[in-house]
C-alpha cells in the first residue's frame, strides 16, 4: 500500500468537497490541500446578484438564479453518506443547496484544509529523479495578485474539481450580431422580473432552458422555446410556445428553420457551457473537441497521466451520489486498491463508450452525457473499485421525477417525495 500520497484537489464545490472528505478520511495514506479561488465553499450553489467580473476582477463563477428550485428532489441529490434536512421539502432553493454543501463540510471538518482565496494559475506535470510524474501546482492570492507572491507546491497527484458552468457557450447564428434587441446568456440570468412583459426567445430546450421558460412565464408576455429536439411532450403555459431551431436572427425578429418569423425582444441563450481548464499546460495533454475531453478512462481519469483526474465531466446525472463514486474511483486507484488497465486498454475502453454513443445516433459532443446510462456507469466504477453501490431508492425515485417532469414541467416541482419502503416513494401533491 503506498504512502503519503500528496494531492492536490481545485476548486471547493460539491466535487471538490467530496475529494476532501474520502482523502481525509485516510490520513495515513493522503495528504490534502484544496484551493479554492472564492472565500467559501459551495462553488455554484453560491448564488450572486452580480454577473460579469467580481471585486477581484475574475469572471464570476456561479450560474445560479434568484427563485431556482432544484431540478431533482433532495433524496436523489444527496452524498449517500450525509442526507439532506429531512424537513425540507423536495425541490429546494440553492440557499438550501449551499447550506447542506456547508453542513458536509462542517460535518467532515474540511475546510481546515482549504486555501481560501487561492486562485491555481498552473498545473504541470514533470518528472522525479525515479522518473516518477510529479504536479507543480502554482497559484495566487485572489485579493493581492502580485506576481512575487505566487507559490509553487509539488504533489504526487492533482484532482480537477473546478466546474463546468462557468464559460458560457455563445452560438453563433447567423445576423445575431445585427439584433437590436437584448442578448443574455443563462449564465448571467438572475430573475424573472428582468423578463417582465417582454418577448423573450429562449433557445435551447436542456435543463436550463426548460426551467426558466416556465420560470419567466410568470412575467413575460410571451416565451418561445426554440430548440433542435423532438417537441417536449409536457404540458406548457399558455404564453410558452415551442418553435424550431433558429435559422437567422435579424434586427428585432429571428427566422426558424421552417421558415416562420418571430418577433422577440430578448435572446435568452440557454446553449450550455464550455468545459475549461485555463491552468493545465500542455504537457498535460489534454484536449478537448466539441464538448469531449480526452483522454480520460471512466470520463475521469487521463490515461497518459492517470494522476490527473477530473471530477463531474460527466453530464445528465444526478451529481453528488456520482461524484461520490467517480472520486472513490480515483482514490482507489491513487493508493493501490486496484490497479489500473494499461493505458492502451484504457484508451480502447474510451474509444468503445464513445462509438457506442454515436452507433446509437448520439451527436459527438455528446461524449459525456449520461441519463439512463448513468446507473450501468455507477456499476462499473463501484464494481472496479469495489465501492458500497448507490442505493436503489437514488435511481427509482430519480425515474420517478424523470417521467412527471416529462409530462408536467410547471407542476412537478410542487410534489414532495416519502420513501415508504426501500424502493418505493408515496408521492404527496400539491406542495
Ligand atoms: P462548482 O460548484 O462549480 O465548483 C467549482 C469550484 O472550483 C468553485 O468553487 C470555483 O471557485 C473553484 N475554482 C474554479 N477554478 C479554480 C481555480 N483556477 N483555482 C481555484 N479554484 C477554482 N445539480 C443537482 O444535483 N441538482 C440541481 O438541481 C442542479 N441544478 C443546477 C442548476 C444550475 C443553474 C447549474 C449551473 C447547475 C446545477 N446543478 C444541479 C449541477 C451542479 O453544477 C452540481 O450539482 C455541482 O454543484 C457541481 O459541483 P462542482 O464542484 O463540480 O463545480
């Protein structure tokens, strides 16, 4: 078994937390240090009224809005190990999000092992004198960024956990440059009374564009919901209108691909984020092509550099229970629970999911998508790491959800979920 492994995890979200809590939860094998760049745990759960550039002139981080409810019931988001405050209902506010995430950490003790305010400028591998990879982790001080003042560490292993919706995608449709009308991307939309009266265009039809559709419904004058998908089949109200993809956007209308023509006073672009990893040079060796990052085995770890590893690439899941599993995946490989396939194997394994994905008519940036196939992933690292599986009650109750919101996008947030037996769940309606 090896021994005091020095790790490094970025970033200081649910991902991250979770890294610190099993790597702490072996102190005679790992030694931990998190950086995380704001001076609170949580990451995107910590909402902001302000959008653009913070007090210490970097982009902010958080895409949450004011009256977000979660888009999965408390019981199916919680870490297996620490259940959410079982009087909340089942869809919460993200203020309950960031006090559970604050509660986790507490509970662990973590944050003693957070660098508050430490933004990582650079993660480079190099080698030991046993031609061992070795991370130089440099970073700054959010508050005071003087050049002199930048650290350096080295670590045997570096655990990326710094979030994916933070870098907006903006598409580029043709004559959007020529709209008179207001552009916003979801990532700076805040709150449904900016939307008061207005014709809004949401384009895209993903999590975030379904629900704040139906959330500024309550004060826009009319919403359309253009997407590329087959037509959502639930019920909608009855200023939300489903249209086609765009074809071309001109000064105060946008034309779609069936050629009809909308009027719209605003664009709200719920087109999806890039993955960004701003401070990995390139002799990590990590490349990243429409939405799919390679080479990573298990979407986790690379397989040049299997001391690399990213947490929460993976899309459509239900994130907490994931990340769970997908770090124990990682710890146990780091301290020799199991040994790793060669990195060709690894590579091949990759390549496999991947052309399965497009065999089965998926798009390729749809490399790290998940939904149902989720469950069968969970399976795999729980099966090689030989991990305790996420309760059956997590995927019933999660199908459960999927299928009401299918048929009622406004109404399937007003239910509460009771476990009744291990595997069954009374529902009760209206919240
Ligand atoms: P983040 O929470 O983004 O944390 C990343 C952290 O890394 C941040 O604290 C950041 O400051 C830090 N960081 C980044 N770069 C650096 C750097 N260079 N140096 C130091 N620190 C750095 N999930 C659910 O389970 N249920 C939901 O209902 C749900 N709704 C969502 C709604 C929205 C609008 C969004 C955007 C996401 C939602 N999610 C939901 C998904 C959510 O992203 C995950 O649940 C999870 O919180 C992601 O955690 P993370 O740790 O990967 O990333």
């Amino acid at each position: 078994m090896a021994s005091n492994i020095r790790v490094a995890v970025i970033g200081s979200g649910a991902a991250g937390l979770c890294a610190l809590r099993h790597l702490i939860a072996k102190p005679h094998v790992f030694e931990a240090v998190c950086f995380e760049k704001g001076n609170q745990v949580g990451g995107t759960w910590i909402y902001t009224d302000k959008t653009g550039i913070d007090e210490n002139g970097l982009p902010i981080h958080s895409s949450m809005y004011k009256h977000l409810k979660t888009n999965l019931p408390k019981e199916v988001m919680a870490f297996p190990d620490f259940q959410f405050n079982a009087n909340l209902p089942s869809f919460i506010g993200h203020e309950e999000v960031l006090r559970y995430l604050e509660s986790y950490s507490n509970f662990y003790g973590l944050s003693s092992y957070i660098k508050f305010k430490t933004y990582v400028l650079r993660v480079n591998p190099i080698k030991d004198l046993k031609d061992k990879t070795k991370w130089e982790v440099s970073y700054t001080n959010t508050t005071d960024k003087k050049e002199e003042n930048n650290q350096t560490e080295i670590f045997d292993a570096v655990i990326v956990c710094n979030g994916h919706y933070s870098d907006p995608i903006y598409p580029s449709l043709p004559g959007i440059e020529k709209f008179k009308g207001e552009i916003i991307h979801s990532h700076n939309y805040r709150d449904e009374e900016s939307m008061r009266d207005k014709v809004v265009m949401v384009l895209g039809a993903g999590a975030s564009g379904q629900d704040i559709a139906i959330e500024i419904s309550s004060t826009a004058k009319n919403v359309y919901l253009s997407h590329n998908k087959a037509p959502l089949t639930s019920i909608l109200p009855a200023n939300v209108e489903q249209k086609s993809g765009i074809q071309e956007v001109k000064d105060t209308s946008v034309i779609f691909k069936n050629g009809e023509i909308c009027d719209a006073d605003v664009l709200l672009l719920c087109t999806g984020y890039y993955f960004t990893f701003p401070f990995l040079t390139e002799k990590c060796h990590l490349s990243i092509n429409d939405e799919r990052v390679t080479p990573l085995y298990k979407h986790v770890i690379h397989t040049e550099l299997p001391s690399l590893s990213f947490i929460g690439i993976c899309k459509t899941i239900c994130p907490f229970p994931l990340f769970n599993n997908q770090v124990q995946f990682v710890l146990g490989s780091l301290d020799g629970t199991f040994s790793l396939p060669s990195e060709e194997e690894m590579n091949k394994d990759t390549q496999n999911d991947f052309e399965k994905r497009l065999s089965e008519g998926l798009p390729p940036r749809y490399a790290h998508h998940m939904g149902p196939r989720q469950w069968n992933y969970n399976q795999q690292l729980e099966n090689i790491a030989n991990l305790k599986p996420i309760p059956r009650s997590v995927q019933v109750l999660y199908d459960m959800v999927h299928k009401k919101r299918v048929q009622n996008l406004p109404g399937y947030k007003k239910v509460n979920y009771k476990m009744v037996g291990p595997e069954e769940f009374e529902t009760i309606e209206p919240v």
